[in-house]
C-alpha cells in the first residue's frame, strides 16, 4: 500500500489535480490494469456513463462470473461487490466505497436469520440477492427481482418455502403464484416511501402516463401500475412500448438509462412521502462518485474479502440461481 493512503473513511480519501481530465485517467487506469468496471442502473450519471457494463443485480452477477478482467469495480452497493468476489475469488474486487451499503440487507442480520432457518429445518431457503454474503451462506437458492418468479415456481406447490429478506417483494411473489411463502420481516427504504397519493395525483397531471414499478414497493403501489419488474425489466418495458410518458416507481437512477433508449419519451420519477423532492434516490448508491472511482483504481483499494468457509458455501446458492436463469434464458 502506498505511504499515507488508508481508507479510514471507508474510501481513498487522497487529493486529485484539479486540472486532470479524471475521466481520461480513470479510462487510462482502467486498460492498464485490466479492470472491468460494472455499475447499477441506481448509480448517478456520470458513473454508468464511465462503466464498461450496467445492469440489475442478475446482469452483474452473470457478467461477473464470466468476466476475464484482472479486477472488477463494482459500482454498486456492498452486497455486489461481495457477490462478485463470491463469484470470482480469485480476482481483485473493489469497491469506491465501503460505506455504499444496503437498508434491505441491513434489513436482515445473518445471526437472526440462521436462527428463523434453524427454526424451521423443513423448508428451503429463498433469498433475494440483496443480502450480505453470510447470509447467501445459509441459503439454498438465491433469487434477483428478474428471476424470482420462475425460480420460485420451478419448486412443487407444496414446497415449503422461506423468502427473503423482502416482504414486499416475498408478497408479490405469493399473490402471483398462488405460494405461500414464509417471509423475512424485511424491506429495501427506497421502495417502500414511495406515495400512492402522489402517483395518484401525478396520474391526474398525465393522464396517458404507464406506470411502471419495482416488485419491492408496497402492495397499493403496485396495484397502481401498469408494469411491474425489475430495472431492466422497466427499461425493456419502456423502450418497447408505445406510449410516451411513463412514471417510475423505483430508484431515480435507472431514468437516465431509460432517456439514453429512449430520447423521445418522458420518465416521470415517482415521489416518496412526506417529502417536496420530486424523485426517490437511494443514498447509499450516491456515495459512489468519479473522484473515488478515480482513486480506487489508482490505489486498488477498498478491496472486497469474503472470508473462505462463506464463500464456499454462498457460491452454491448463487451458481444455482445462474443455473436456473440460464436454463430459462433469463
């Protein structure tokens, strides 16, 4: 490690010149370390305008497990980049910053989930990939929002099944299936403020507007929507569609891409409540910026470890769900 650089802060926290071209450089960085930079449709702009890939937590992980880079920077939130080194342990995994975290993992310490699991030795273990590596590690079979459905029917009706950690997500996946998982007690902070009473009135404003939401919003926002999947099932939706306004239910990130596909449409964020912001960002994803991207290239660091006897472990449920998602072409 270089004299002085430590990440006390959860970052690199050095100088840069000001005058330097940091786009030029991170591009310069990138090449001559072999690194494949992977963003989340919900990092801000100009971070998935710098990214050799973007996609929903399904796409990184495909794109993970198959990458020959020396090293992956994973522009996300923590629980990616530990599904990337899970995937690749042998690769250099860095993140910009340790601090980009997760409320809907958060949402569900591994202690008390080994303990729900334990408490229930009949069932299979479903859980959604927005979890810590140590809790894929007491999984069977991990699931994204693109998959959720199918993997969960590919099991007889009368598994017995344990899904998490989204309730919201764990419920729409029962109300569609006809399923009746047993579910952790979890939620993802973003999806859950958004506002029925706001959408309604947006409604009212654009009365020809789609709207298209997150299966991790609340069950009266879905049951406004005209469109319910994940990110990229969202941009597909959009891009194919015909009608020209469309409000988003989930994080404000993926807009962007959506106006890139489709320059001539108009993306309506969806508000939350008890705020006069017009749009819903997950703070944690906006930790990530060019100058900390800039200096974790430059200094390898903060990097991702996942301790050993976890990692052999969670790989089997993920390698699973890969599987799955092949098999369907997913």
């Amino acid at each position: 490690m270089e004299k002085g650089v430590n990440i006390e802060k959860g970052y690199v926290d050095m100088p840069i010149d000001k005058n330097m071209d940091i786009r030029a450089a991170i591009l310069q960085l990138k090449k001559d370390k072999n690194a494949l930079i992977m963003a989340h449709y919900y990092q801000n702009n100009e971070i998935q305008d710098i990214a050799d890939y973007i996609g929903d937590s399904l796409a990184l992980a495909q794109q993970a497990a198959k990458t020959e880079a020396d090293i992956i920077v994973l522009c996300g939130v923590h629980f990616m980049g530990e599904t990337a080194k899970i995937l690749c342990p042998q690769k250099k995994v860095l993140v910009p910053d340790l601090n980009a975290g997760c409320s809907l993992a958060d949402s569900c310490p591994a202690d008390k989930f080994s303990q729900f699991v334990k408490e229930h030795p009949d069932y299979t273990v479903i859980s959604y990939v927005n979890t810590t590596a140590e809790v894929k590690a007491y999984t069977d079979i991990v699931v994204t929002s693109t998959n959720a459905r199918q993997i969960v029917e590919s099991f007889p009706k009368d598994e017995k099944i344990i899904f998490g950690p989204d309730r919201n997500l764990g419920n729409y996946i029962n109300s569609i299936t006809g399923r009746n998982m047993l579910l952790w007690d979890g939620a993802c902070h973003v999806h859950e403020q958004f506002s029925v009473e706001k959408i309604v009135e947006l409604k009212k404003k654009y009365p020809h507007a789609l709207v298209l939401a997150h299966p991790e919003c609340k069950k009266y926002v879905l049951q406004l929507a005209d469109h319910i999947g994940s990110t990229a099932s969202l941009l597909k939706f959009a891009t194919q569609s015909e009608c020209k306004q469309f409000i988003v239910a989930t994080e404000s990130g993926i807009i962007h891409e959506m106006i890139k596909h489709n320059p001539f449409k108009e993306f309506i964020p969806a508000p939350p409540e008890d705020s006069t912001c017009a749009c819903n960002e997950c703070n944690f994803m906006r930790l990530n910026t060019l100058q900390k991207l800039y200096n974790c290239l430059k200094y390898e660091l903060p990097e991702i470890e996942v301790e050993k006897s976890i990692q052999i472990k969670a790989v089997k449920s993920i390698h699973k769900m890969l599987k799955i998602s092949e098999e369907l072409e997913l």
